[in-house]
C-alpha cells in the first residue's frame, strides 16, 4: 500500500495580524478571497489532471479559514481528489464558528477542526495580540459537535507576557473541561520581524516555559490523552493523521499563496503573495508561468538526518543505532530496540538531536 499522500491549503486572509505570527496572512486583502479561492480550484484541478495523488489526509489552515465563505471553503476542499477514509481538517477561529458554518464544512466531508484557543484567560489573549473571547470557545465546539463533526483538536499557546502559572493552569484545566479528543499545546516562539520580536521584555523564560510544559504534559496525562508527538496529545484514535505525513516525512502538496509542499526528496513552495498567485494561476494556461517560487533537493544524507530528527520527535522515537542513548541519561529510555525521550528529554529534543548519527 502506498504511503500516506497530504494536501495542505493556504487560506492567507485575517481580520487582525497576531504578535507572534510571521506566517504568510493578510489583513487588507478581502477584496481578493473570492479570486483566491477561485484560483485555488483552478490550480488543484490542473493538478489532479497532472497526475497528484489522492490525498489521505488534507489540512486547511492559514490565515483564517472560517474567514471566508463557509460554502466558497467547501468548493475547494470538494475539488481535492481524496479517498472514502481521508482525514479532512480545518483551522478554525472560535469568534467565527456557527452552527450552520460547521453543517457546511460537514457536508464537504470535513471530519475534523482544530480551534484557535490560545487561551483562557482573556489578559493572556490581549498579550498576545488576539481578539476573540474564551467563552466563545465553548459555543465553538458545540457547534462542531451539533454538527456531528467526529473529532477536534484545541490549540494552546503558553508563556505570553504576563501569564502566570495558575493562568496557564486555567487554561489547561479549561480545555480539558470541554472533553476534546485532541490539544496541541506550543510555547510561544519568537519569529524576526513581528512585534513581538521588537520588544524583549515580552519575551518568555525558558525555566518558565519548562514548567509550563510539565504542568500541560501532567494535566493532559491524568485525562487520557496521551503524548504522541512533542507538543501533541490525544485521546487513541484521535492522532492527527495529516501532522503525522509532515512528521513521518510522508509526501504532501501545497496549494495557495506561501504553501509547501514535499515530493519524492524535494521541497518546494509557492508564490508569496495572494495576487501573485492568483495572476500566475490565471497566466499558466497560456505559458510557462508556475505558482512555484522556489525548491531544493534533499541529498540521500540530508534527508536520512532530517527523517530522524522528525521521528524522535513521536513517541515512536528512533531506532537504536541511531543514538547513543547511554550518553543522554534522564533524556532518553529504551522501549524494546527504540530510544524514547522522556519528559525532560522532550524538553531538549532540539539538543538530543544533534547526537543523532
């Protein structure tokens, strides 16, 4: 059976630019969604044409997905050839979520969400840069669950400025409230070029983001989810299967401005822009043009490494040889022929794997 093939699609439109974001989204560009996502069939259909595979899992994110029309968002995920079982996911902001927004995507075969929560505490949100209100996160998954959704993930960011511990407790213990079969929970990062970055005093404290993980992976243990990558609990079952392409360097296509994509060895990404890509859209019938800006070509070695690297980030981890786990006490333990990072070690996964050989 072949591996499992992905499809992400870049929704670049936002009605506000968070702090620490320094992915490709836009704040004056309205004016372009339905030209864009217009494009966005155009460009996946000539790629079925060309030969894509079908995708077993594909992902909607951005940007703001629910920003745009909730049936405009369904006539591109229709366009993309999938199989019966495909995992179908998008990104979605809790201020936006409806009932009838969510029976939309549901109807296109949507079969998972993954909501913006952040957090809890609405000071924390504000430091952020973020605008919605935490109890709209509640009507968030009901509507997702009155429309039968089967499952959903909650994603959280810890050590904004001003966020003490109790915070993020509350926040924790809040999301584990709404009974969700899977939490992403990410530290906040410091991105060039953001406002966030302009502005030191804001940015968090290693110790403080360590303990913060601790109380997260603790919390979200006692309540049956479980830790299957770095920064990603689930209920079993529940795994996010498109994640697990990009981690088990799996093959994916990326349509929309900015989007990636990984094929046979290489990466490529697109145009940057959204009038970019939808002129070259529009130009490529008639010449030569690409939506594709950029690629480079992984050497045998290079991608054998960077393979590692993505599995010792699961709980799968490595296999032995390709670790002297001896050497990283405390960081690493055996499971059968396979070196597993523990709780500590997940915290210095970036430093044990450069003794990855």
């Amino acid at each position: 059976m072949a591996d499992p093939f992905g499809v992400y699609v870049h929704i670049p439109f936002c009605a506000r630019r968070c702090d620490y974001c320094a992915f490709a989204t836009w704040t004056d560009r309205d004016h372009l969604i339905e030209g864009y996502l217009d494009a966005l069939v155009v460009d996946i259909e000539r790629q079925a044409a060309a030969g894509m595979p079908v995708a077993d899992t594909i992902f909607v994110g951005g940007g703001t997905p629910t920003r745009v029309p909730a049936a405009s968002l369904a006539r591109v995920i229709s366009a993309i050839p999938r199989r019966a079982a495909a995992e179908v996911t998008v990104e979605c902001n809790p201020d936006d979520v409806t009932v009838e927004m969510m029976r939309t995507y549901a109807a296109a075969g949507v079969n998972r969400v993954s909501i913006g929560v952040q957090s809890m505490v609405p000071e924390v949100l504000a430091s952020l840069g973020r605008t919605h209100v935490p109890a709209n996160v509640e009507r968030a998954v009901e509507a997702v669950r009155s429309a039968c959704i089967p499952t959903f993930n909650l994603d959280l960011i810890y050590g904004g400025a001003g966020e003490r511990l109790q915070d993020w407790e509350r926040t924790v213990t809040g999301a584990i409230a709404l009974s969700p079969p899977h939490i992403s929970a990410y530290a906040l990062t410091i991105e060039a070029g953001t406002p966030l970055a302009l502005e030191p005093e804001r940015h968090p404290d290693d110790d403080d983001l360590a303990d913060k993980y601790e109380m997260v992976d603790g919390l979200l243990s006692a309540a049956g989810l479980h830790n299957y990558e770095v920064s990603n609990w689930a209920v079993p079952g529940h795994e996010c299967r498109h994640n697990l392409v990009y981690w088990r360097q799996g093959d994916y296509q990326g349509f929309g401005c900015a989007a990636h994509s990984h094929r046979g060895g290489r990466r490529f990404w697109n145009v940057r822009t959204p009038d970019r890509y939808i002129d070259v859209v529009a130009g490529a019938g008639f010449g030569d043009a690409s939506v594709e800006a950029a690629g480079e070509e992984l050497d045998p070695e290079q991608r054998r490494i960077e393979g590692l690297q993505l599995q010792l980030r699961l709980r799968e981890g490595v296999e032995r040889s390709a670790l002297d786990g001896d050497e990283l006490p405390g960081l690493v333990e055996l499971h059968g022929e396979r070196w597993v990072l523990t709780q500590r070690g997940r915290l210095l996964a970036n430093e044990v794997s450069l003794r990855l050989r």
